[in-house]
C-alpha cells in the first residue's frame, strides 16, 4: 500500500486564527437569524479612493499589465518617498524603498533579509499573530515580551535590553498596534533604538496603522535613523485590503538582498495595483483616507465607552487604527466562550484574545470597528440586551 505524502511539521504548527472559528461559527447560524454584527475583522468597509480606481481602470484599458522590477515601479516608489517628506519632513530616497505585495510580503521580506536560522527576533505579546509564523518560517526563534497596559502594550528600552540575549537579531514592534491600538512615543523608539543598534541588531517597525492615529501628527520611525527598517501597507489607511500592495524602507546596505529576495519570492509586486496606487498619493486620494481616518475616530469615540458602560475594561486606550483590546474578566472567566456566546445569542462578532496572546488569553477580546456607525449602533444595542 502506497504512503500518502504529508504537510511539513512546520506548516502542520501553524494554527488557524480563532477568529475564522467564530466566523464559521456565525454561518452556522439558524437561516432565520438577523445578519450578524461584525466587529471581528480589521478591515475597513468602505471602497478605495476614486483616483486609484480609476487610475486601475485605464491601466487595465492600457492593457500593459507586465512584470515591473521586483522592487516596484519608480514612480510609485518616488510617491511614497515625496508622501514621507511632504507629510513627516523625513527624506527618503526611493532607492530605500521597495513596493510589496501588502505589509504582509513586506515583514516576510524584511525579516528573511535580517535572520540567520536559529536568530531569535524579539515580538509583542499581546501583537499580531502572524509575527510569529513569519519568524518560524525563516528557521527563526520568536521571543515575545510581555507588553504591559501601563506602557500602552508597548516594549520599553529596559525591556528590549532585558530580552536581547546573545543570539537575538531584530525586535518587531508595531506602532500603532494590534491588536490595541496603542503606540510607542517617539522618545521610547529612540532608546529602544539605541539599545538595538548598540548590539549590532534590527528594529523593525510595522507603521501600517502610522496614518490612522486619532489625535495630533505622529512621524514614522524613520525619524529614528536611517537603519530603522518600516513596513507599511495601501491596506488600511487607502482601504486596499485586497489589492495586495504595501511597502519596505530599509537602509541602503540592505536594499540588494531585498531585491534578490523579492526576485525570487514574488518577481514582482502586483503591476495594476501598483499603476493604481500611484493615484493614492493625489490630493484628492489623500481627502478620502483623511475622511476615512475621521470616521475611525468618530466611531472610536462611540463604540469604546459604550462597551466599557457595559462592563468592558479598556486597559490601554487606543491611539489609532481601529481596534479596542478589552479586558472582560469582569463579565466571564472565558473570553473565548464569551464570543461564542456573543455569535449565538447576540448576534454580535468579537476576536477572542487568544488570537493574540498567551498571557491571560481568557481575560481579553479585541473589538474592530472600522464599520458605519449605525451597525455599532445597533451592536451596542444587542449587546445591552444581551447583558441585561
Ligand atoms: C499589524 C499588521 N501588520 C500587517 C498586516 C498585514 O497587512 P497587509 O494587508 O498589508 O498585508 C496587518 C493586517 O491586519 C496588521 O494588522
């Protein structure tokens, strides 16, 4: 009898996200039930800016939709270095910068230019699941610090310093982050630069959220020095989820691995995305994301106190994109059965924290709201309901 081959051990270690469970949980749901309100998934409801979807529609009209260079068109990479000084005064010179297919491709590749089988790369906990698999891929060694409230879920310089061990390459933080929200200043970033470059080491900084922060203008990292490594995406701040595109600054030194690397991984990033995303840097483009940007505050500013009226702890409050991390141990022992509960008899979709993280998983859930208000509305009302 023939033998079956198999999935790898490592592609077998990967876990799914909780949240497609409860996902697939709300399809389950009886025919007759009312739609589900969804505050499970971080991404923003509305369409990309108009300049970029027509920009699509006459490359697509064009017809010339052929590979670009592996690290992206030059006039888009010229766009988002003119986007970096025009709005953060830093330069950046387009050869720093490579186009990507989304942040996601964006920390694959940065974190195969930096790590040597058997290098640990310092992550958050709580922090964005897929970190963590990025890492084990590359024969890497994920070491997490346990972010605190207090230090709004962010890592301090004593800590990174703590952490670092002889065999550590790089910390990954995210600012703003998620799953809370919550960013580190500017003045932290500098100290826990310094420790990192003291030890000849990365600080890779994922800015995805950088253009949704609530209140006040905050800079990228790359303020920093020109060694900080930022990832950023069209996904969230332009609503481009599924075009697939983001970017890479990294020192120069550091650009012809990338090249090579993007070569061979992806040979291009997406061309018609990128003819499209070109438009995202137009005025215009700019007004609609700042609009979109508005809305996640407005709707911040409702969805979070109306949970915690009911009872949910917000133990950092977020600073940009459009997550809440709450602390529910008031109202369960169980996050997770909370959530379930919440899917069956509420009507109302939440992350379970142990998508998260593994301190404390069963106190925490994150909330994602980058939905019409009167959704929230009306999931506030369920779950008043529920609660009552
Ligand atoms: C912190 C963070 N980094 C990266 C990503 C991946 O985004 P992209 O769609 O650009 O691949 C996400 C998506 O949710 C995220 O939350």
């Amino acid at each position: 009898m023939s033998r079956l081959a198999l999935a790898s051990a490592r592609a077998e270690a990967i876990r799914p996200f909780y949240v497609m469970e409860i996902m697939g949980r709300a399809e389950r749901r009886p025919k007759d039930a009312p739609p589900v309100v969804s505050m499970v998934v971080g991404e923003p409801d509305f369409p990309a800016p108009a300049p970029v979807v027509q920009a699509a529609a006459q490359a697509l009209a064009e017809g010339r939709i052929h590979y670009t260079s592996a690290i992206g068109l030059v006039a888009l990479r010229e766009a988002i270095a003119q986007d970096y000084a025009d709005r953060d005064a830093i330069q950046v010179s387009p050869g720093r910068i490579a186009v990507t297919a989304g942040a996601s491709a964006g920390l694959l590749l940065a974190m195969a230019a930096v790590i040597n089988p058997g290098d640990e790369v310092l992550i958050t906990d709580p922090g964005y699941p897929c970190n963590r698999q990025f890492v084990l891929a590359l024969g890497g060694v994920p070491k997490t610090i346990a972010v605190r409230p207090e230090n709004q879920f962010q890592p301090t310089a004593e800590e990174v310093a703590k952490a670092w061990g002889p065999n550590t390459r790089a910390l990954l933080l995210a600012s703003p982050a998620n799953p809370t929200g919550c960013m580190v200043s500017e003045a932290e970033a500098q100290k826990i630069f310094q420790v990192i470059e003291d030890r000849a080491g990365w600080l890779i900084a994922d800015e995805i959220y950088l253009r949704l922060v609530f209140a006040g203008h905050r800079r990228s990292l790359l303020c920093i020095s020109e060694n900080v490594i930022s990832v950023n995406s069209f996904s969230k701040t332009y609503s481009m989820t599924g075009w697939r595109l983001g970017w890479l600054v990294v020192p120069d030194r550091l650009m012809p691995a990338i090249e090579r690397l993007s070569q061979n991984l992806f040979i291009s990033p997406s061309t018609l995305s990128q003819k499209a995303a070109i438009a995202a840097f137009h005025p215009e483009s700019r007004r609609v994301a700042d609009d979109y940007r508005a809305r996640y505050v407005g709707q911040a500013q409702y969805l979070l106190p109306a949970l915690q009226n009911l009872g949910f702890r917000l133990p950092a409050q977020p600073e940009g994109a459009f997550y809440g991390f709450f602390d529910v141990s008031a109202l369960t022992d169980d996050s997770y059965a909370l959530c379930e509960a919440l899917c069956d008899k509420a009507g109302v979709l939440m992350a379970p924290g142990k998508d998260f993280t593994e301190v404390d998983a069963h106190r925490y859930l994150r909330v994602s709201f980058p939905k019409p208000l009167a959704q929230l509305q009306k999931g506030v009302a369920r779950l008043t309901a529920f609660f009552s």
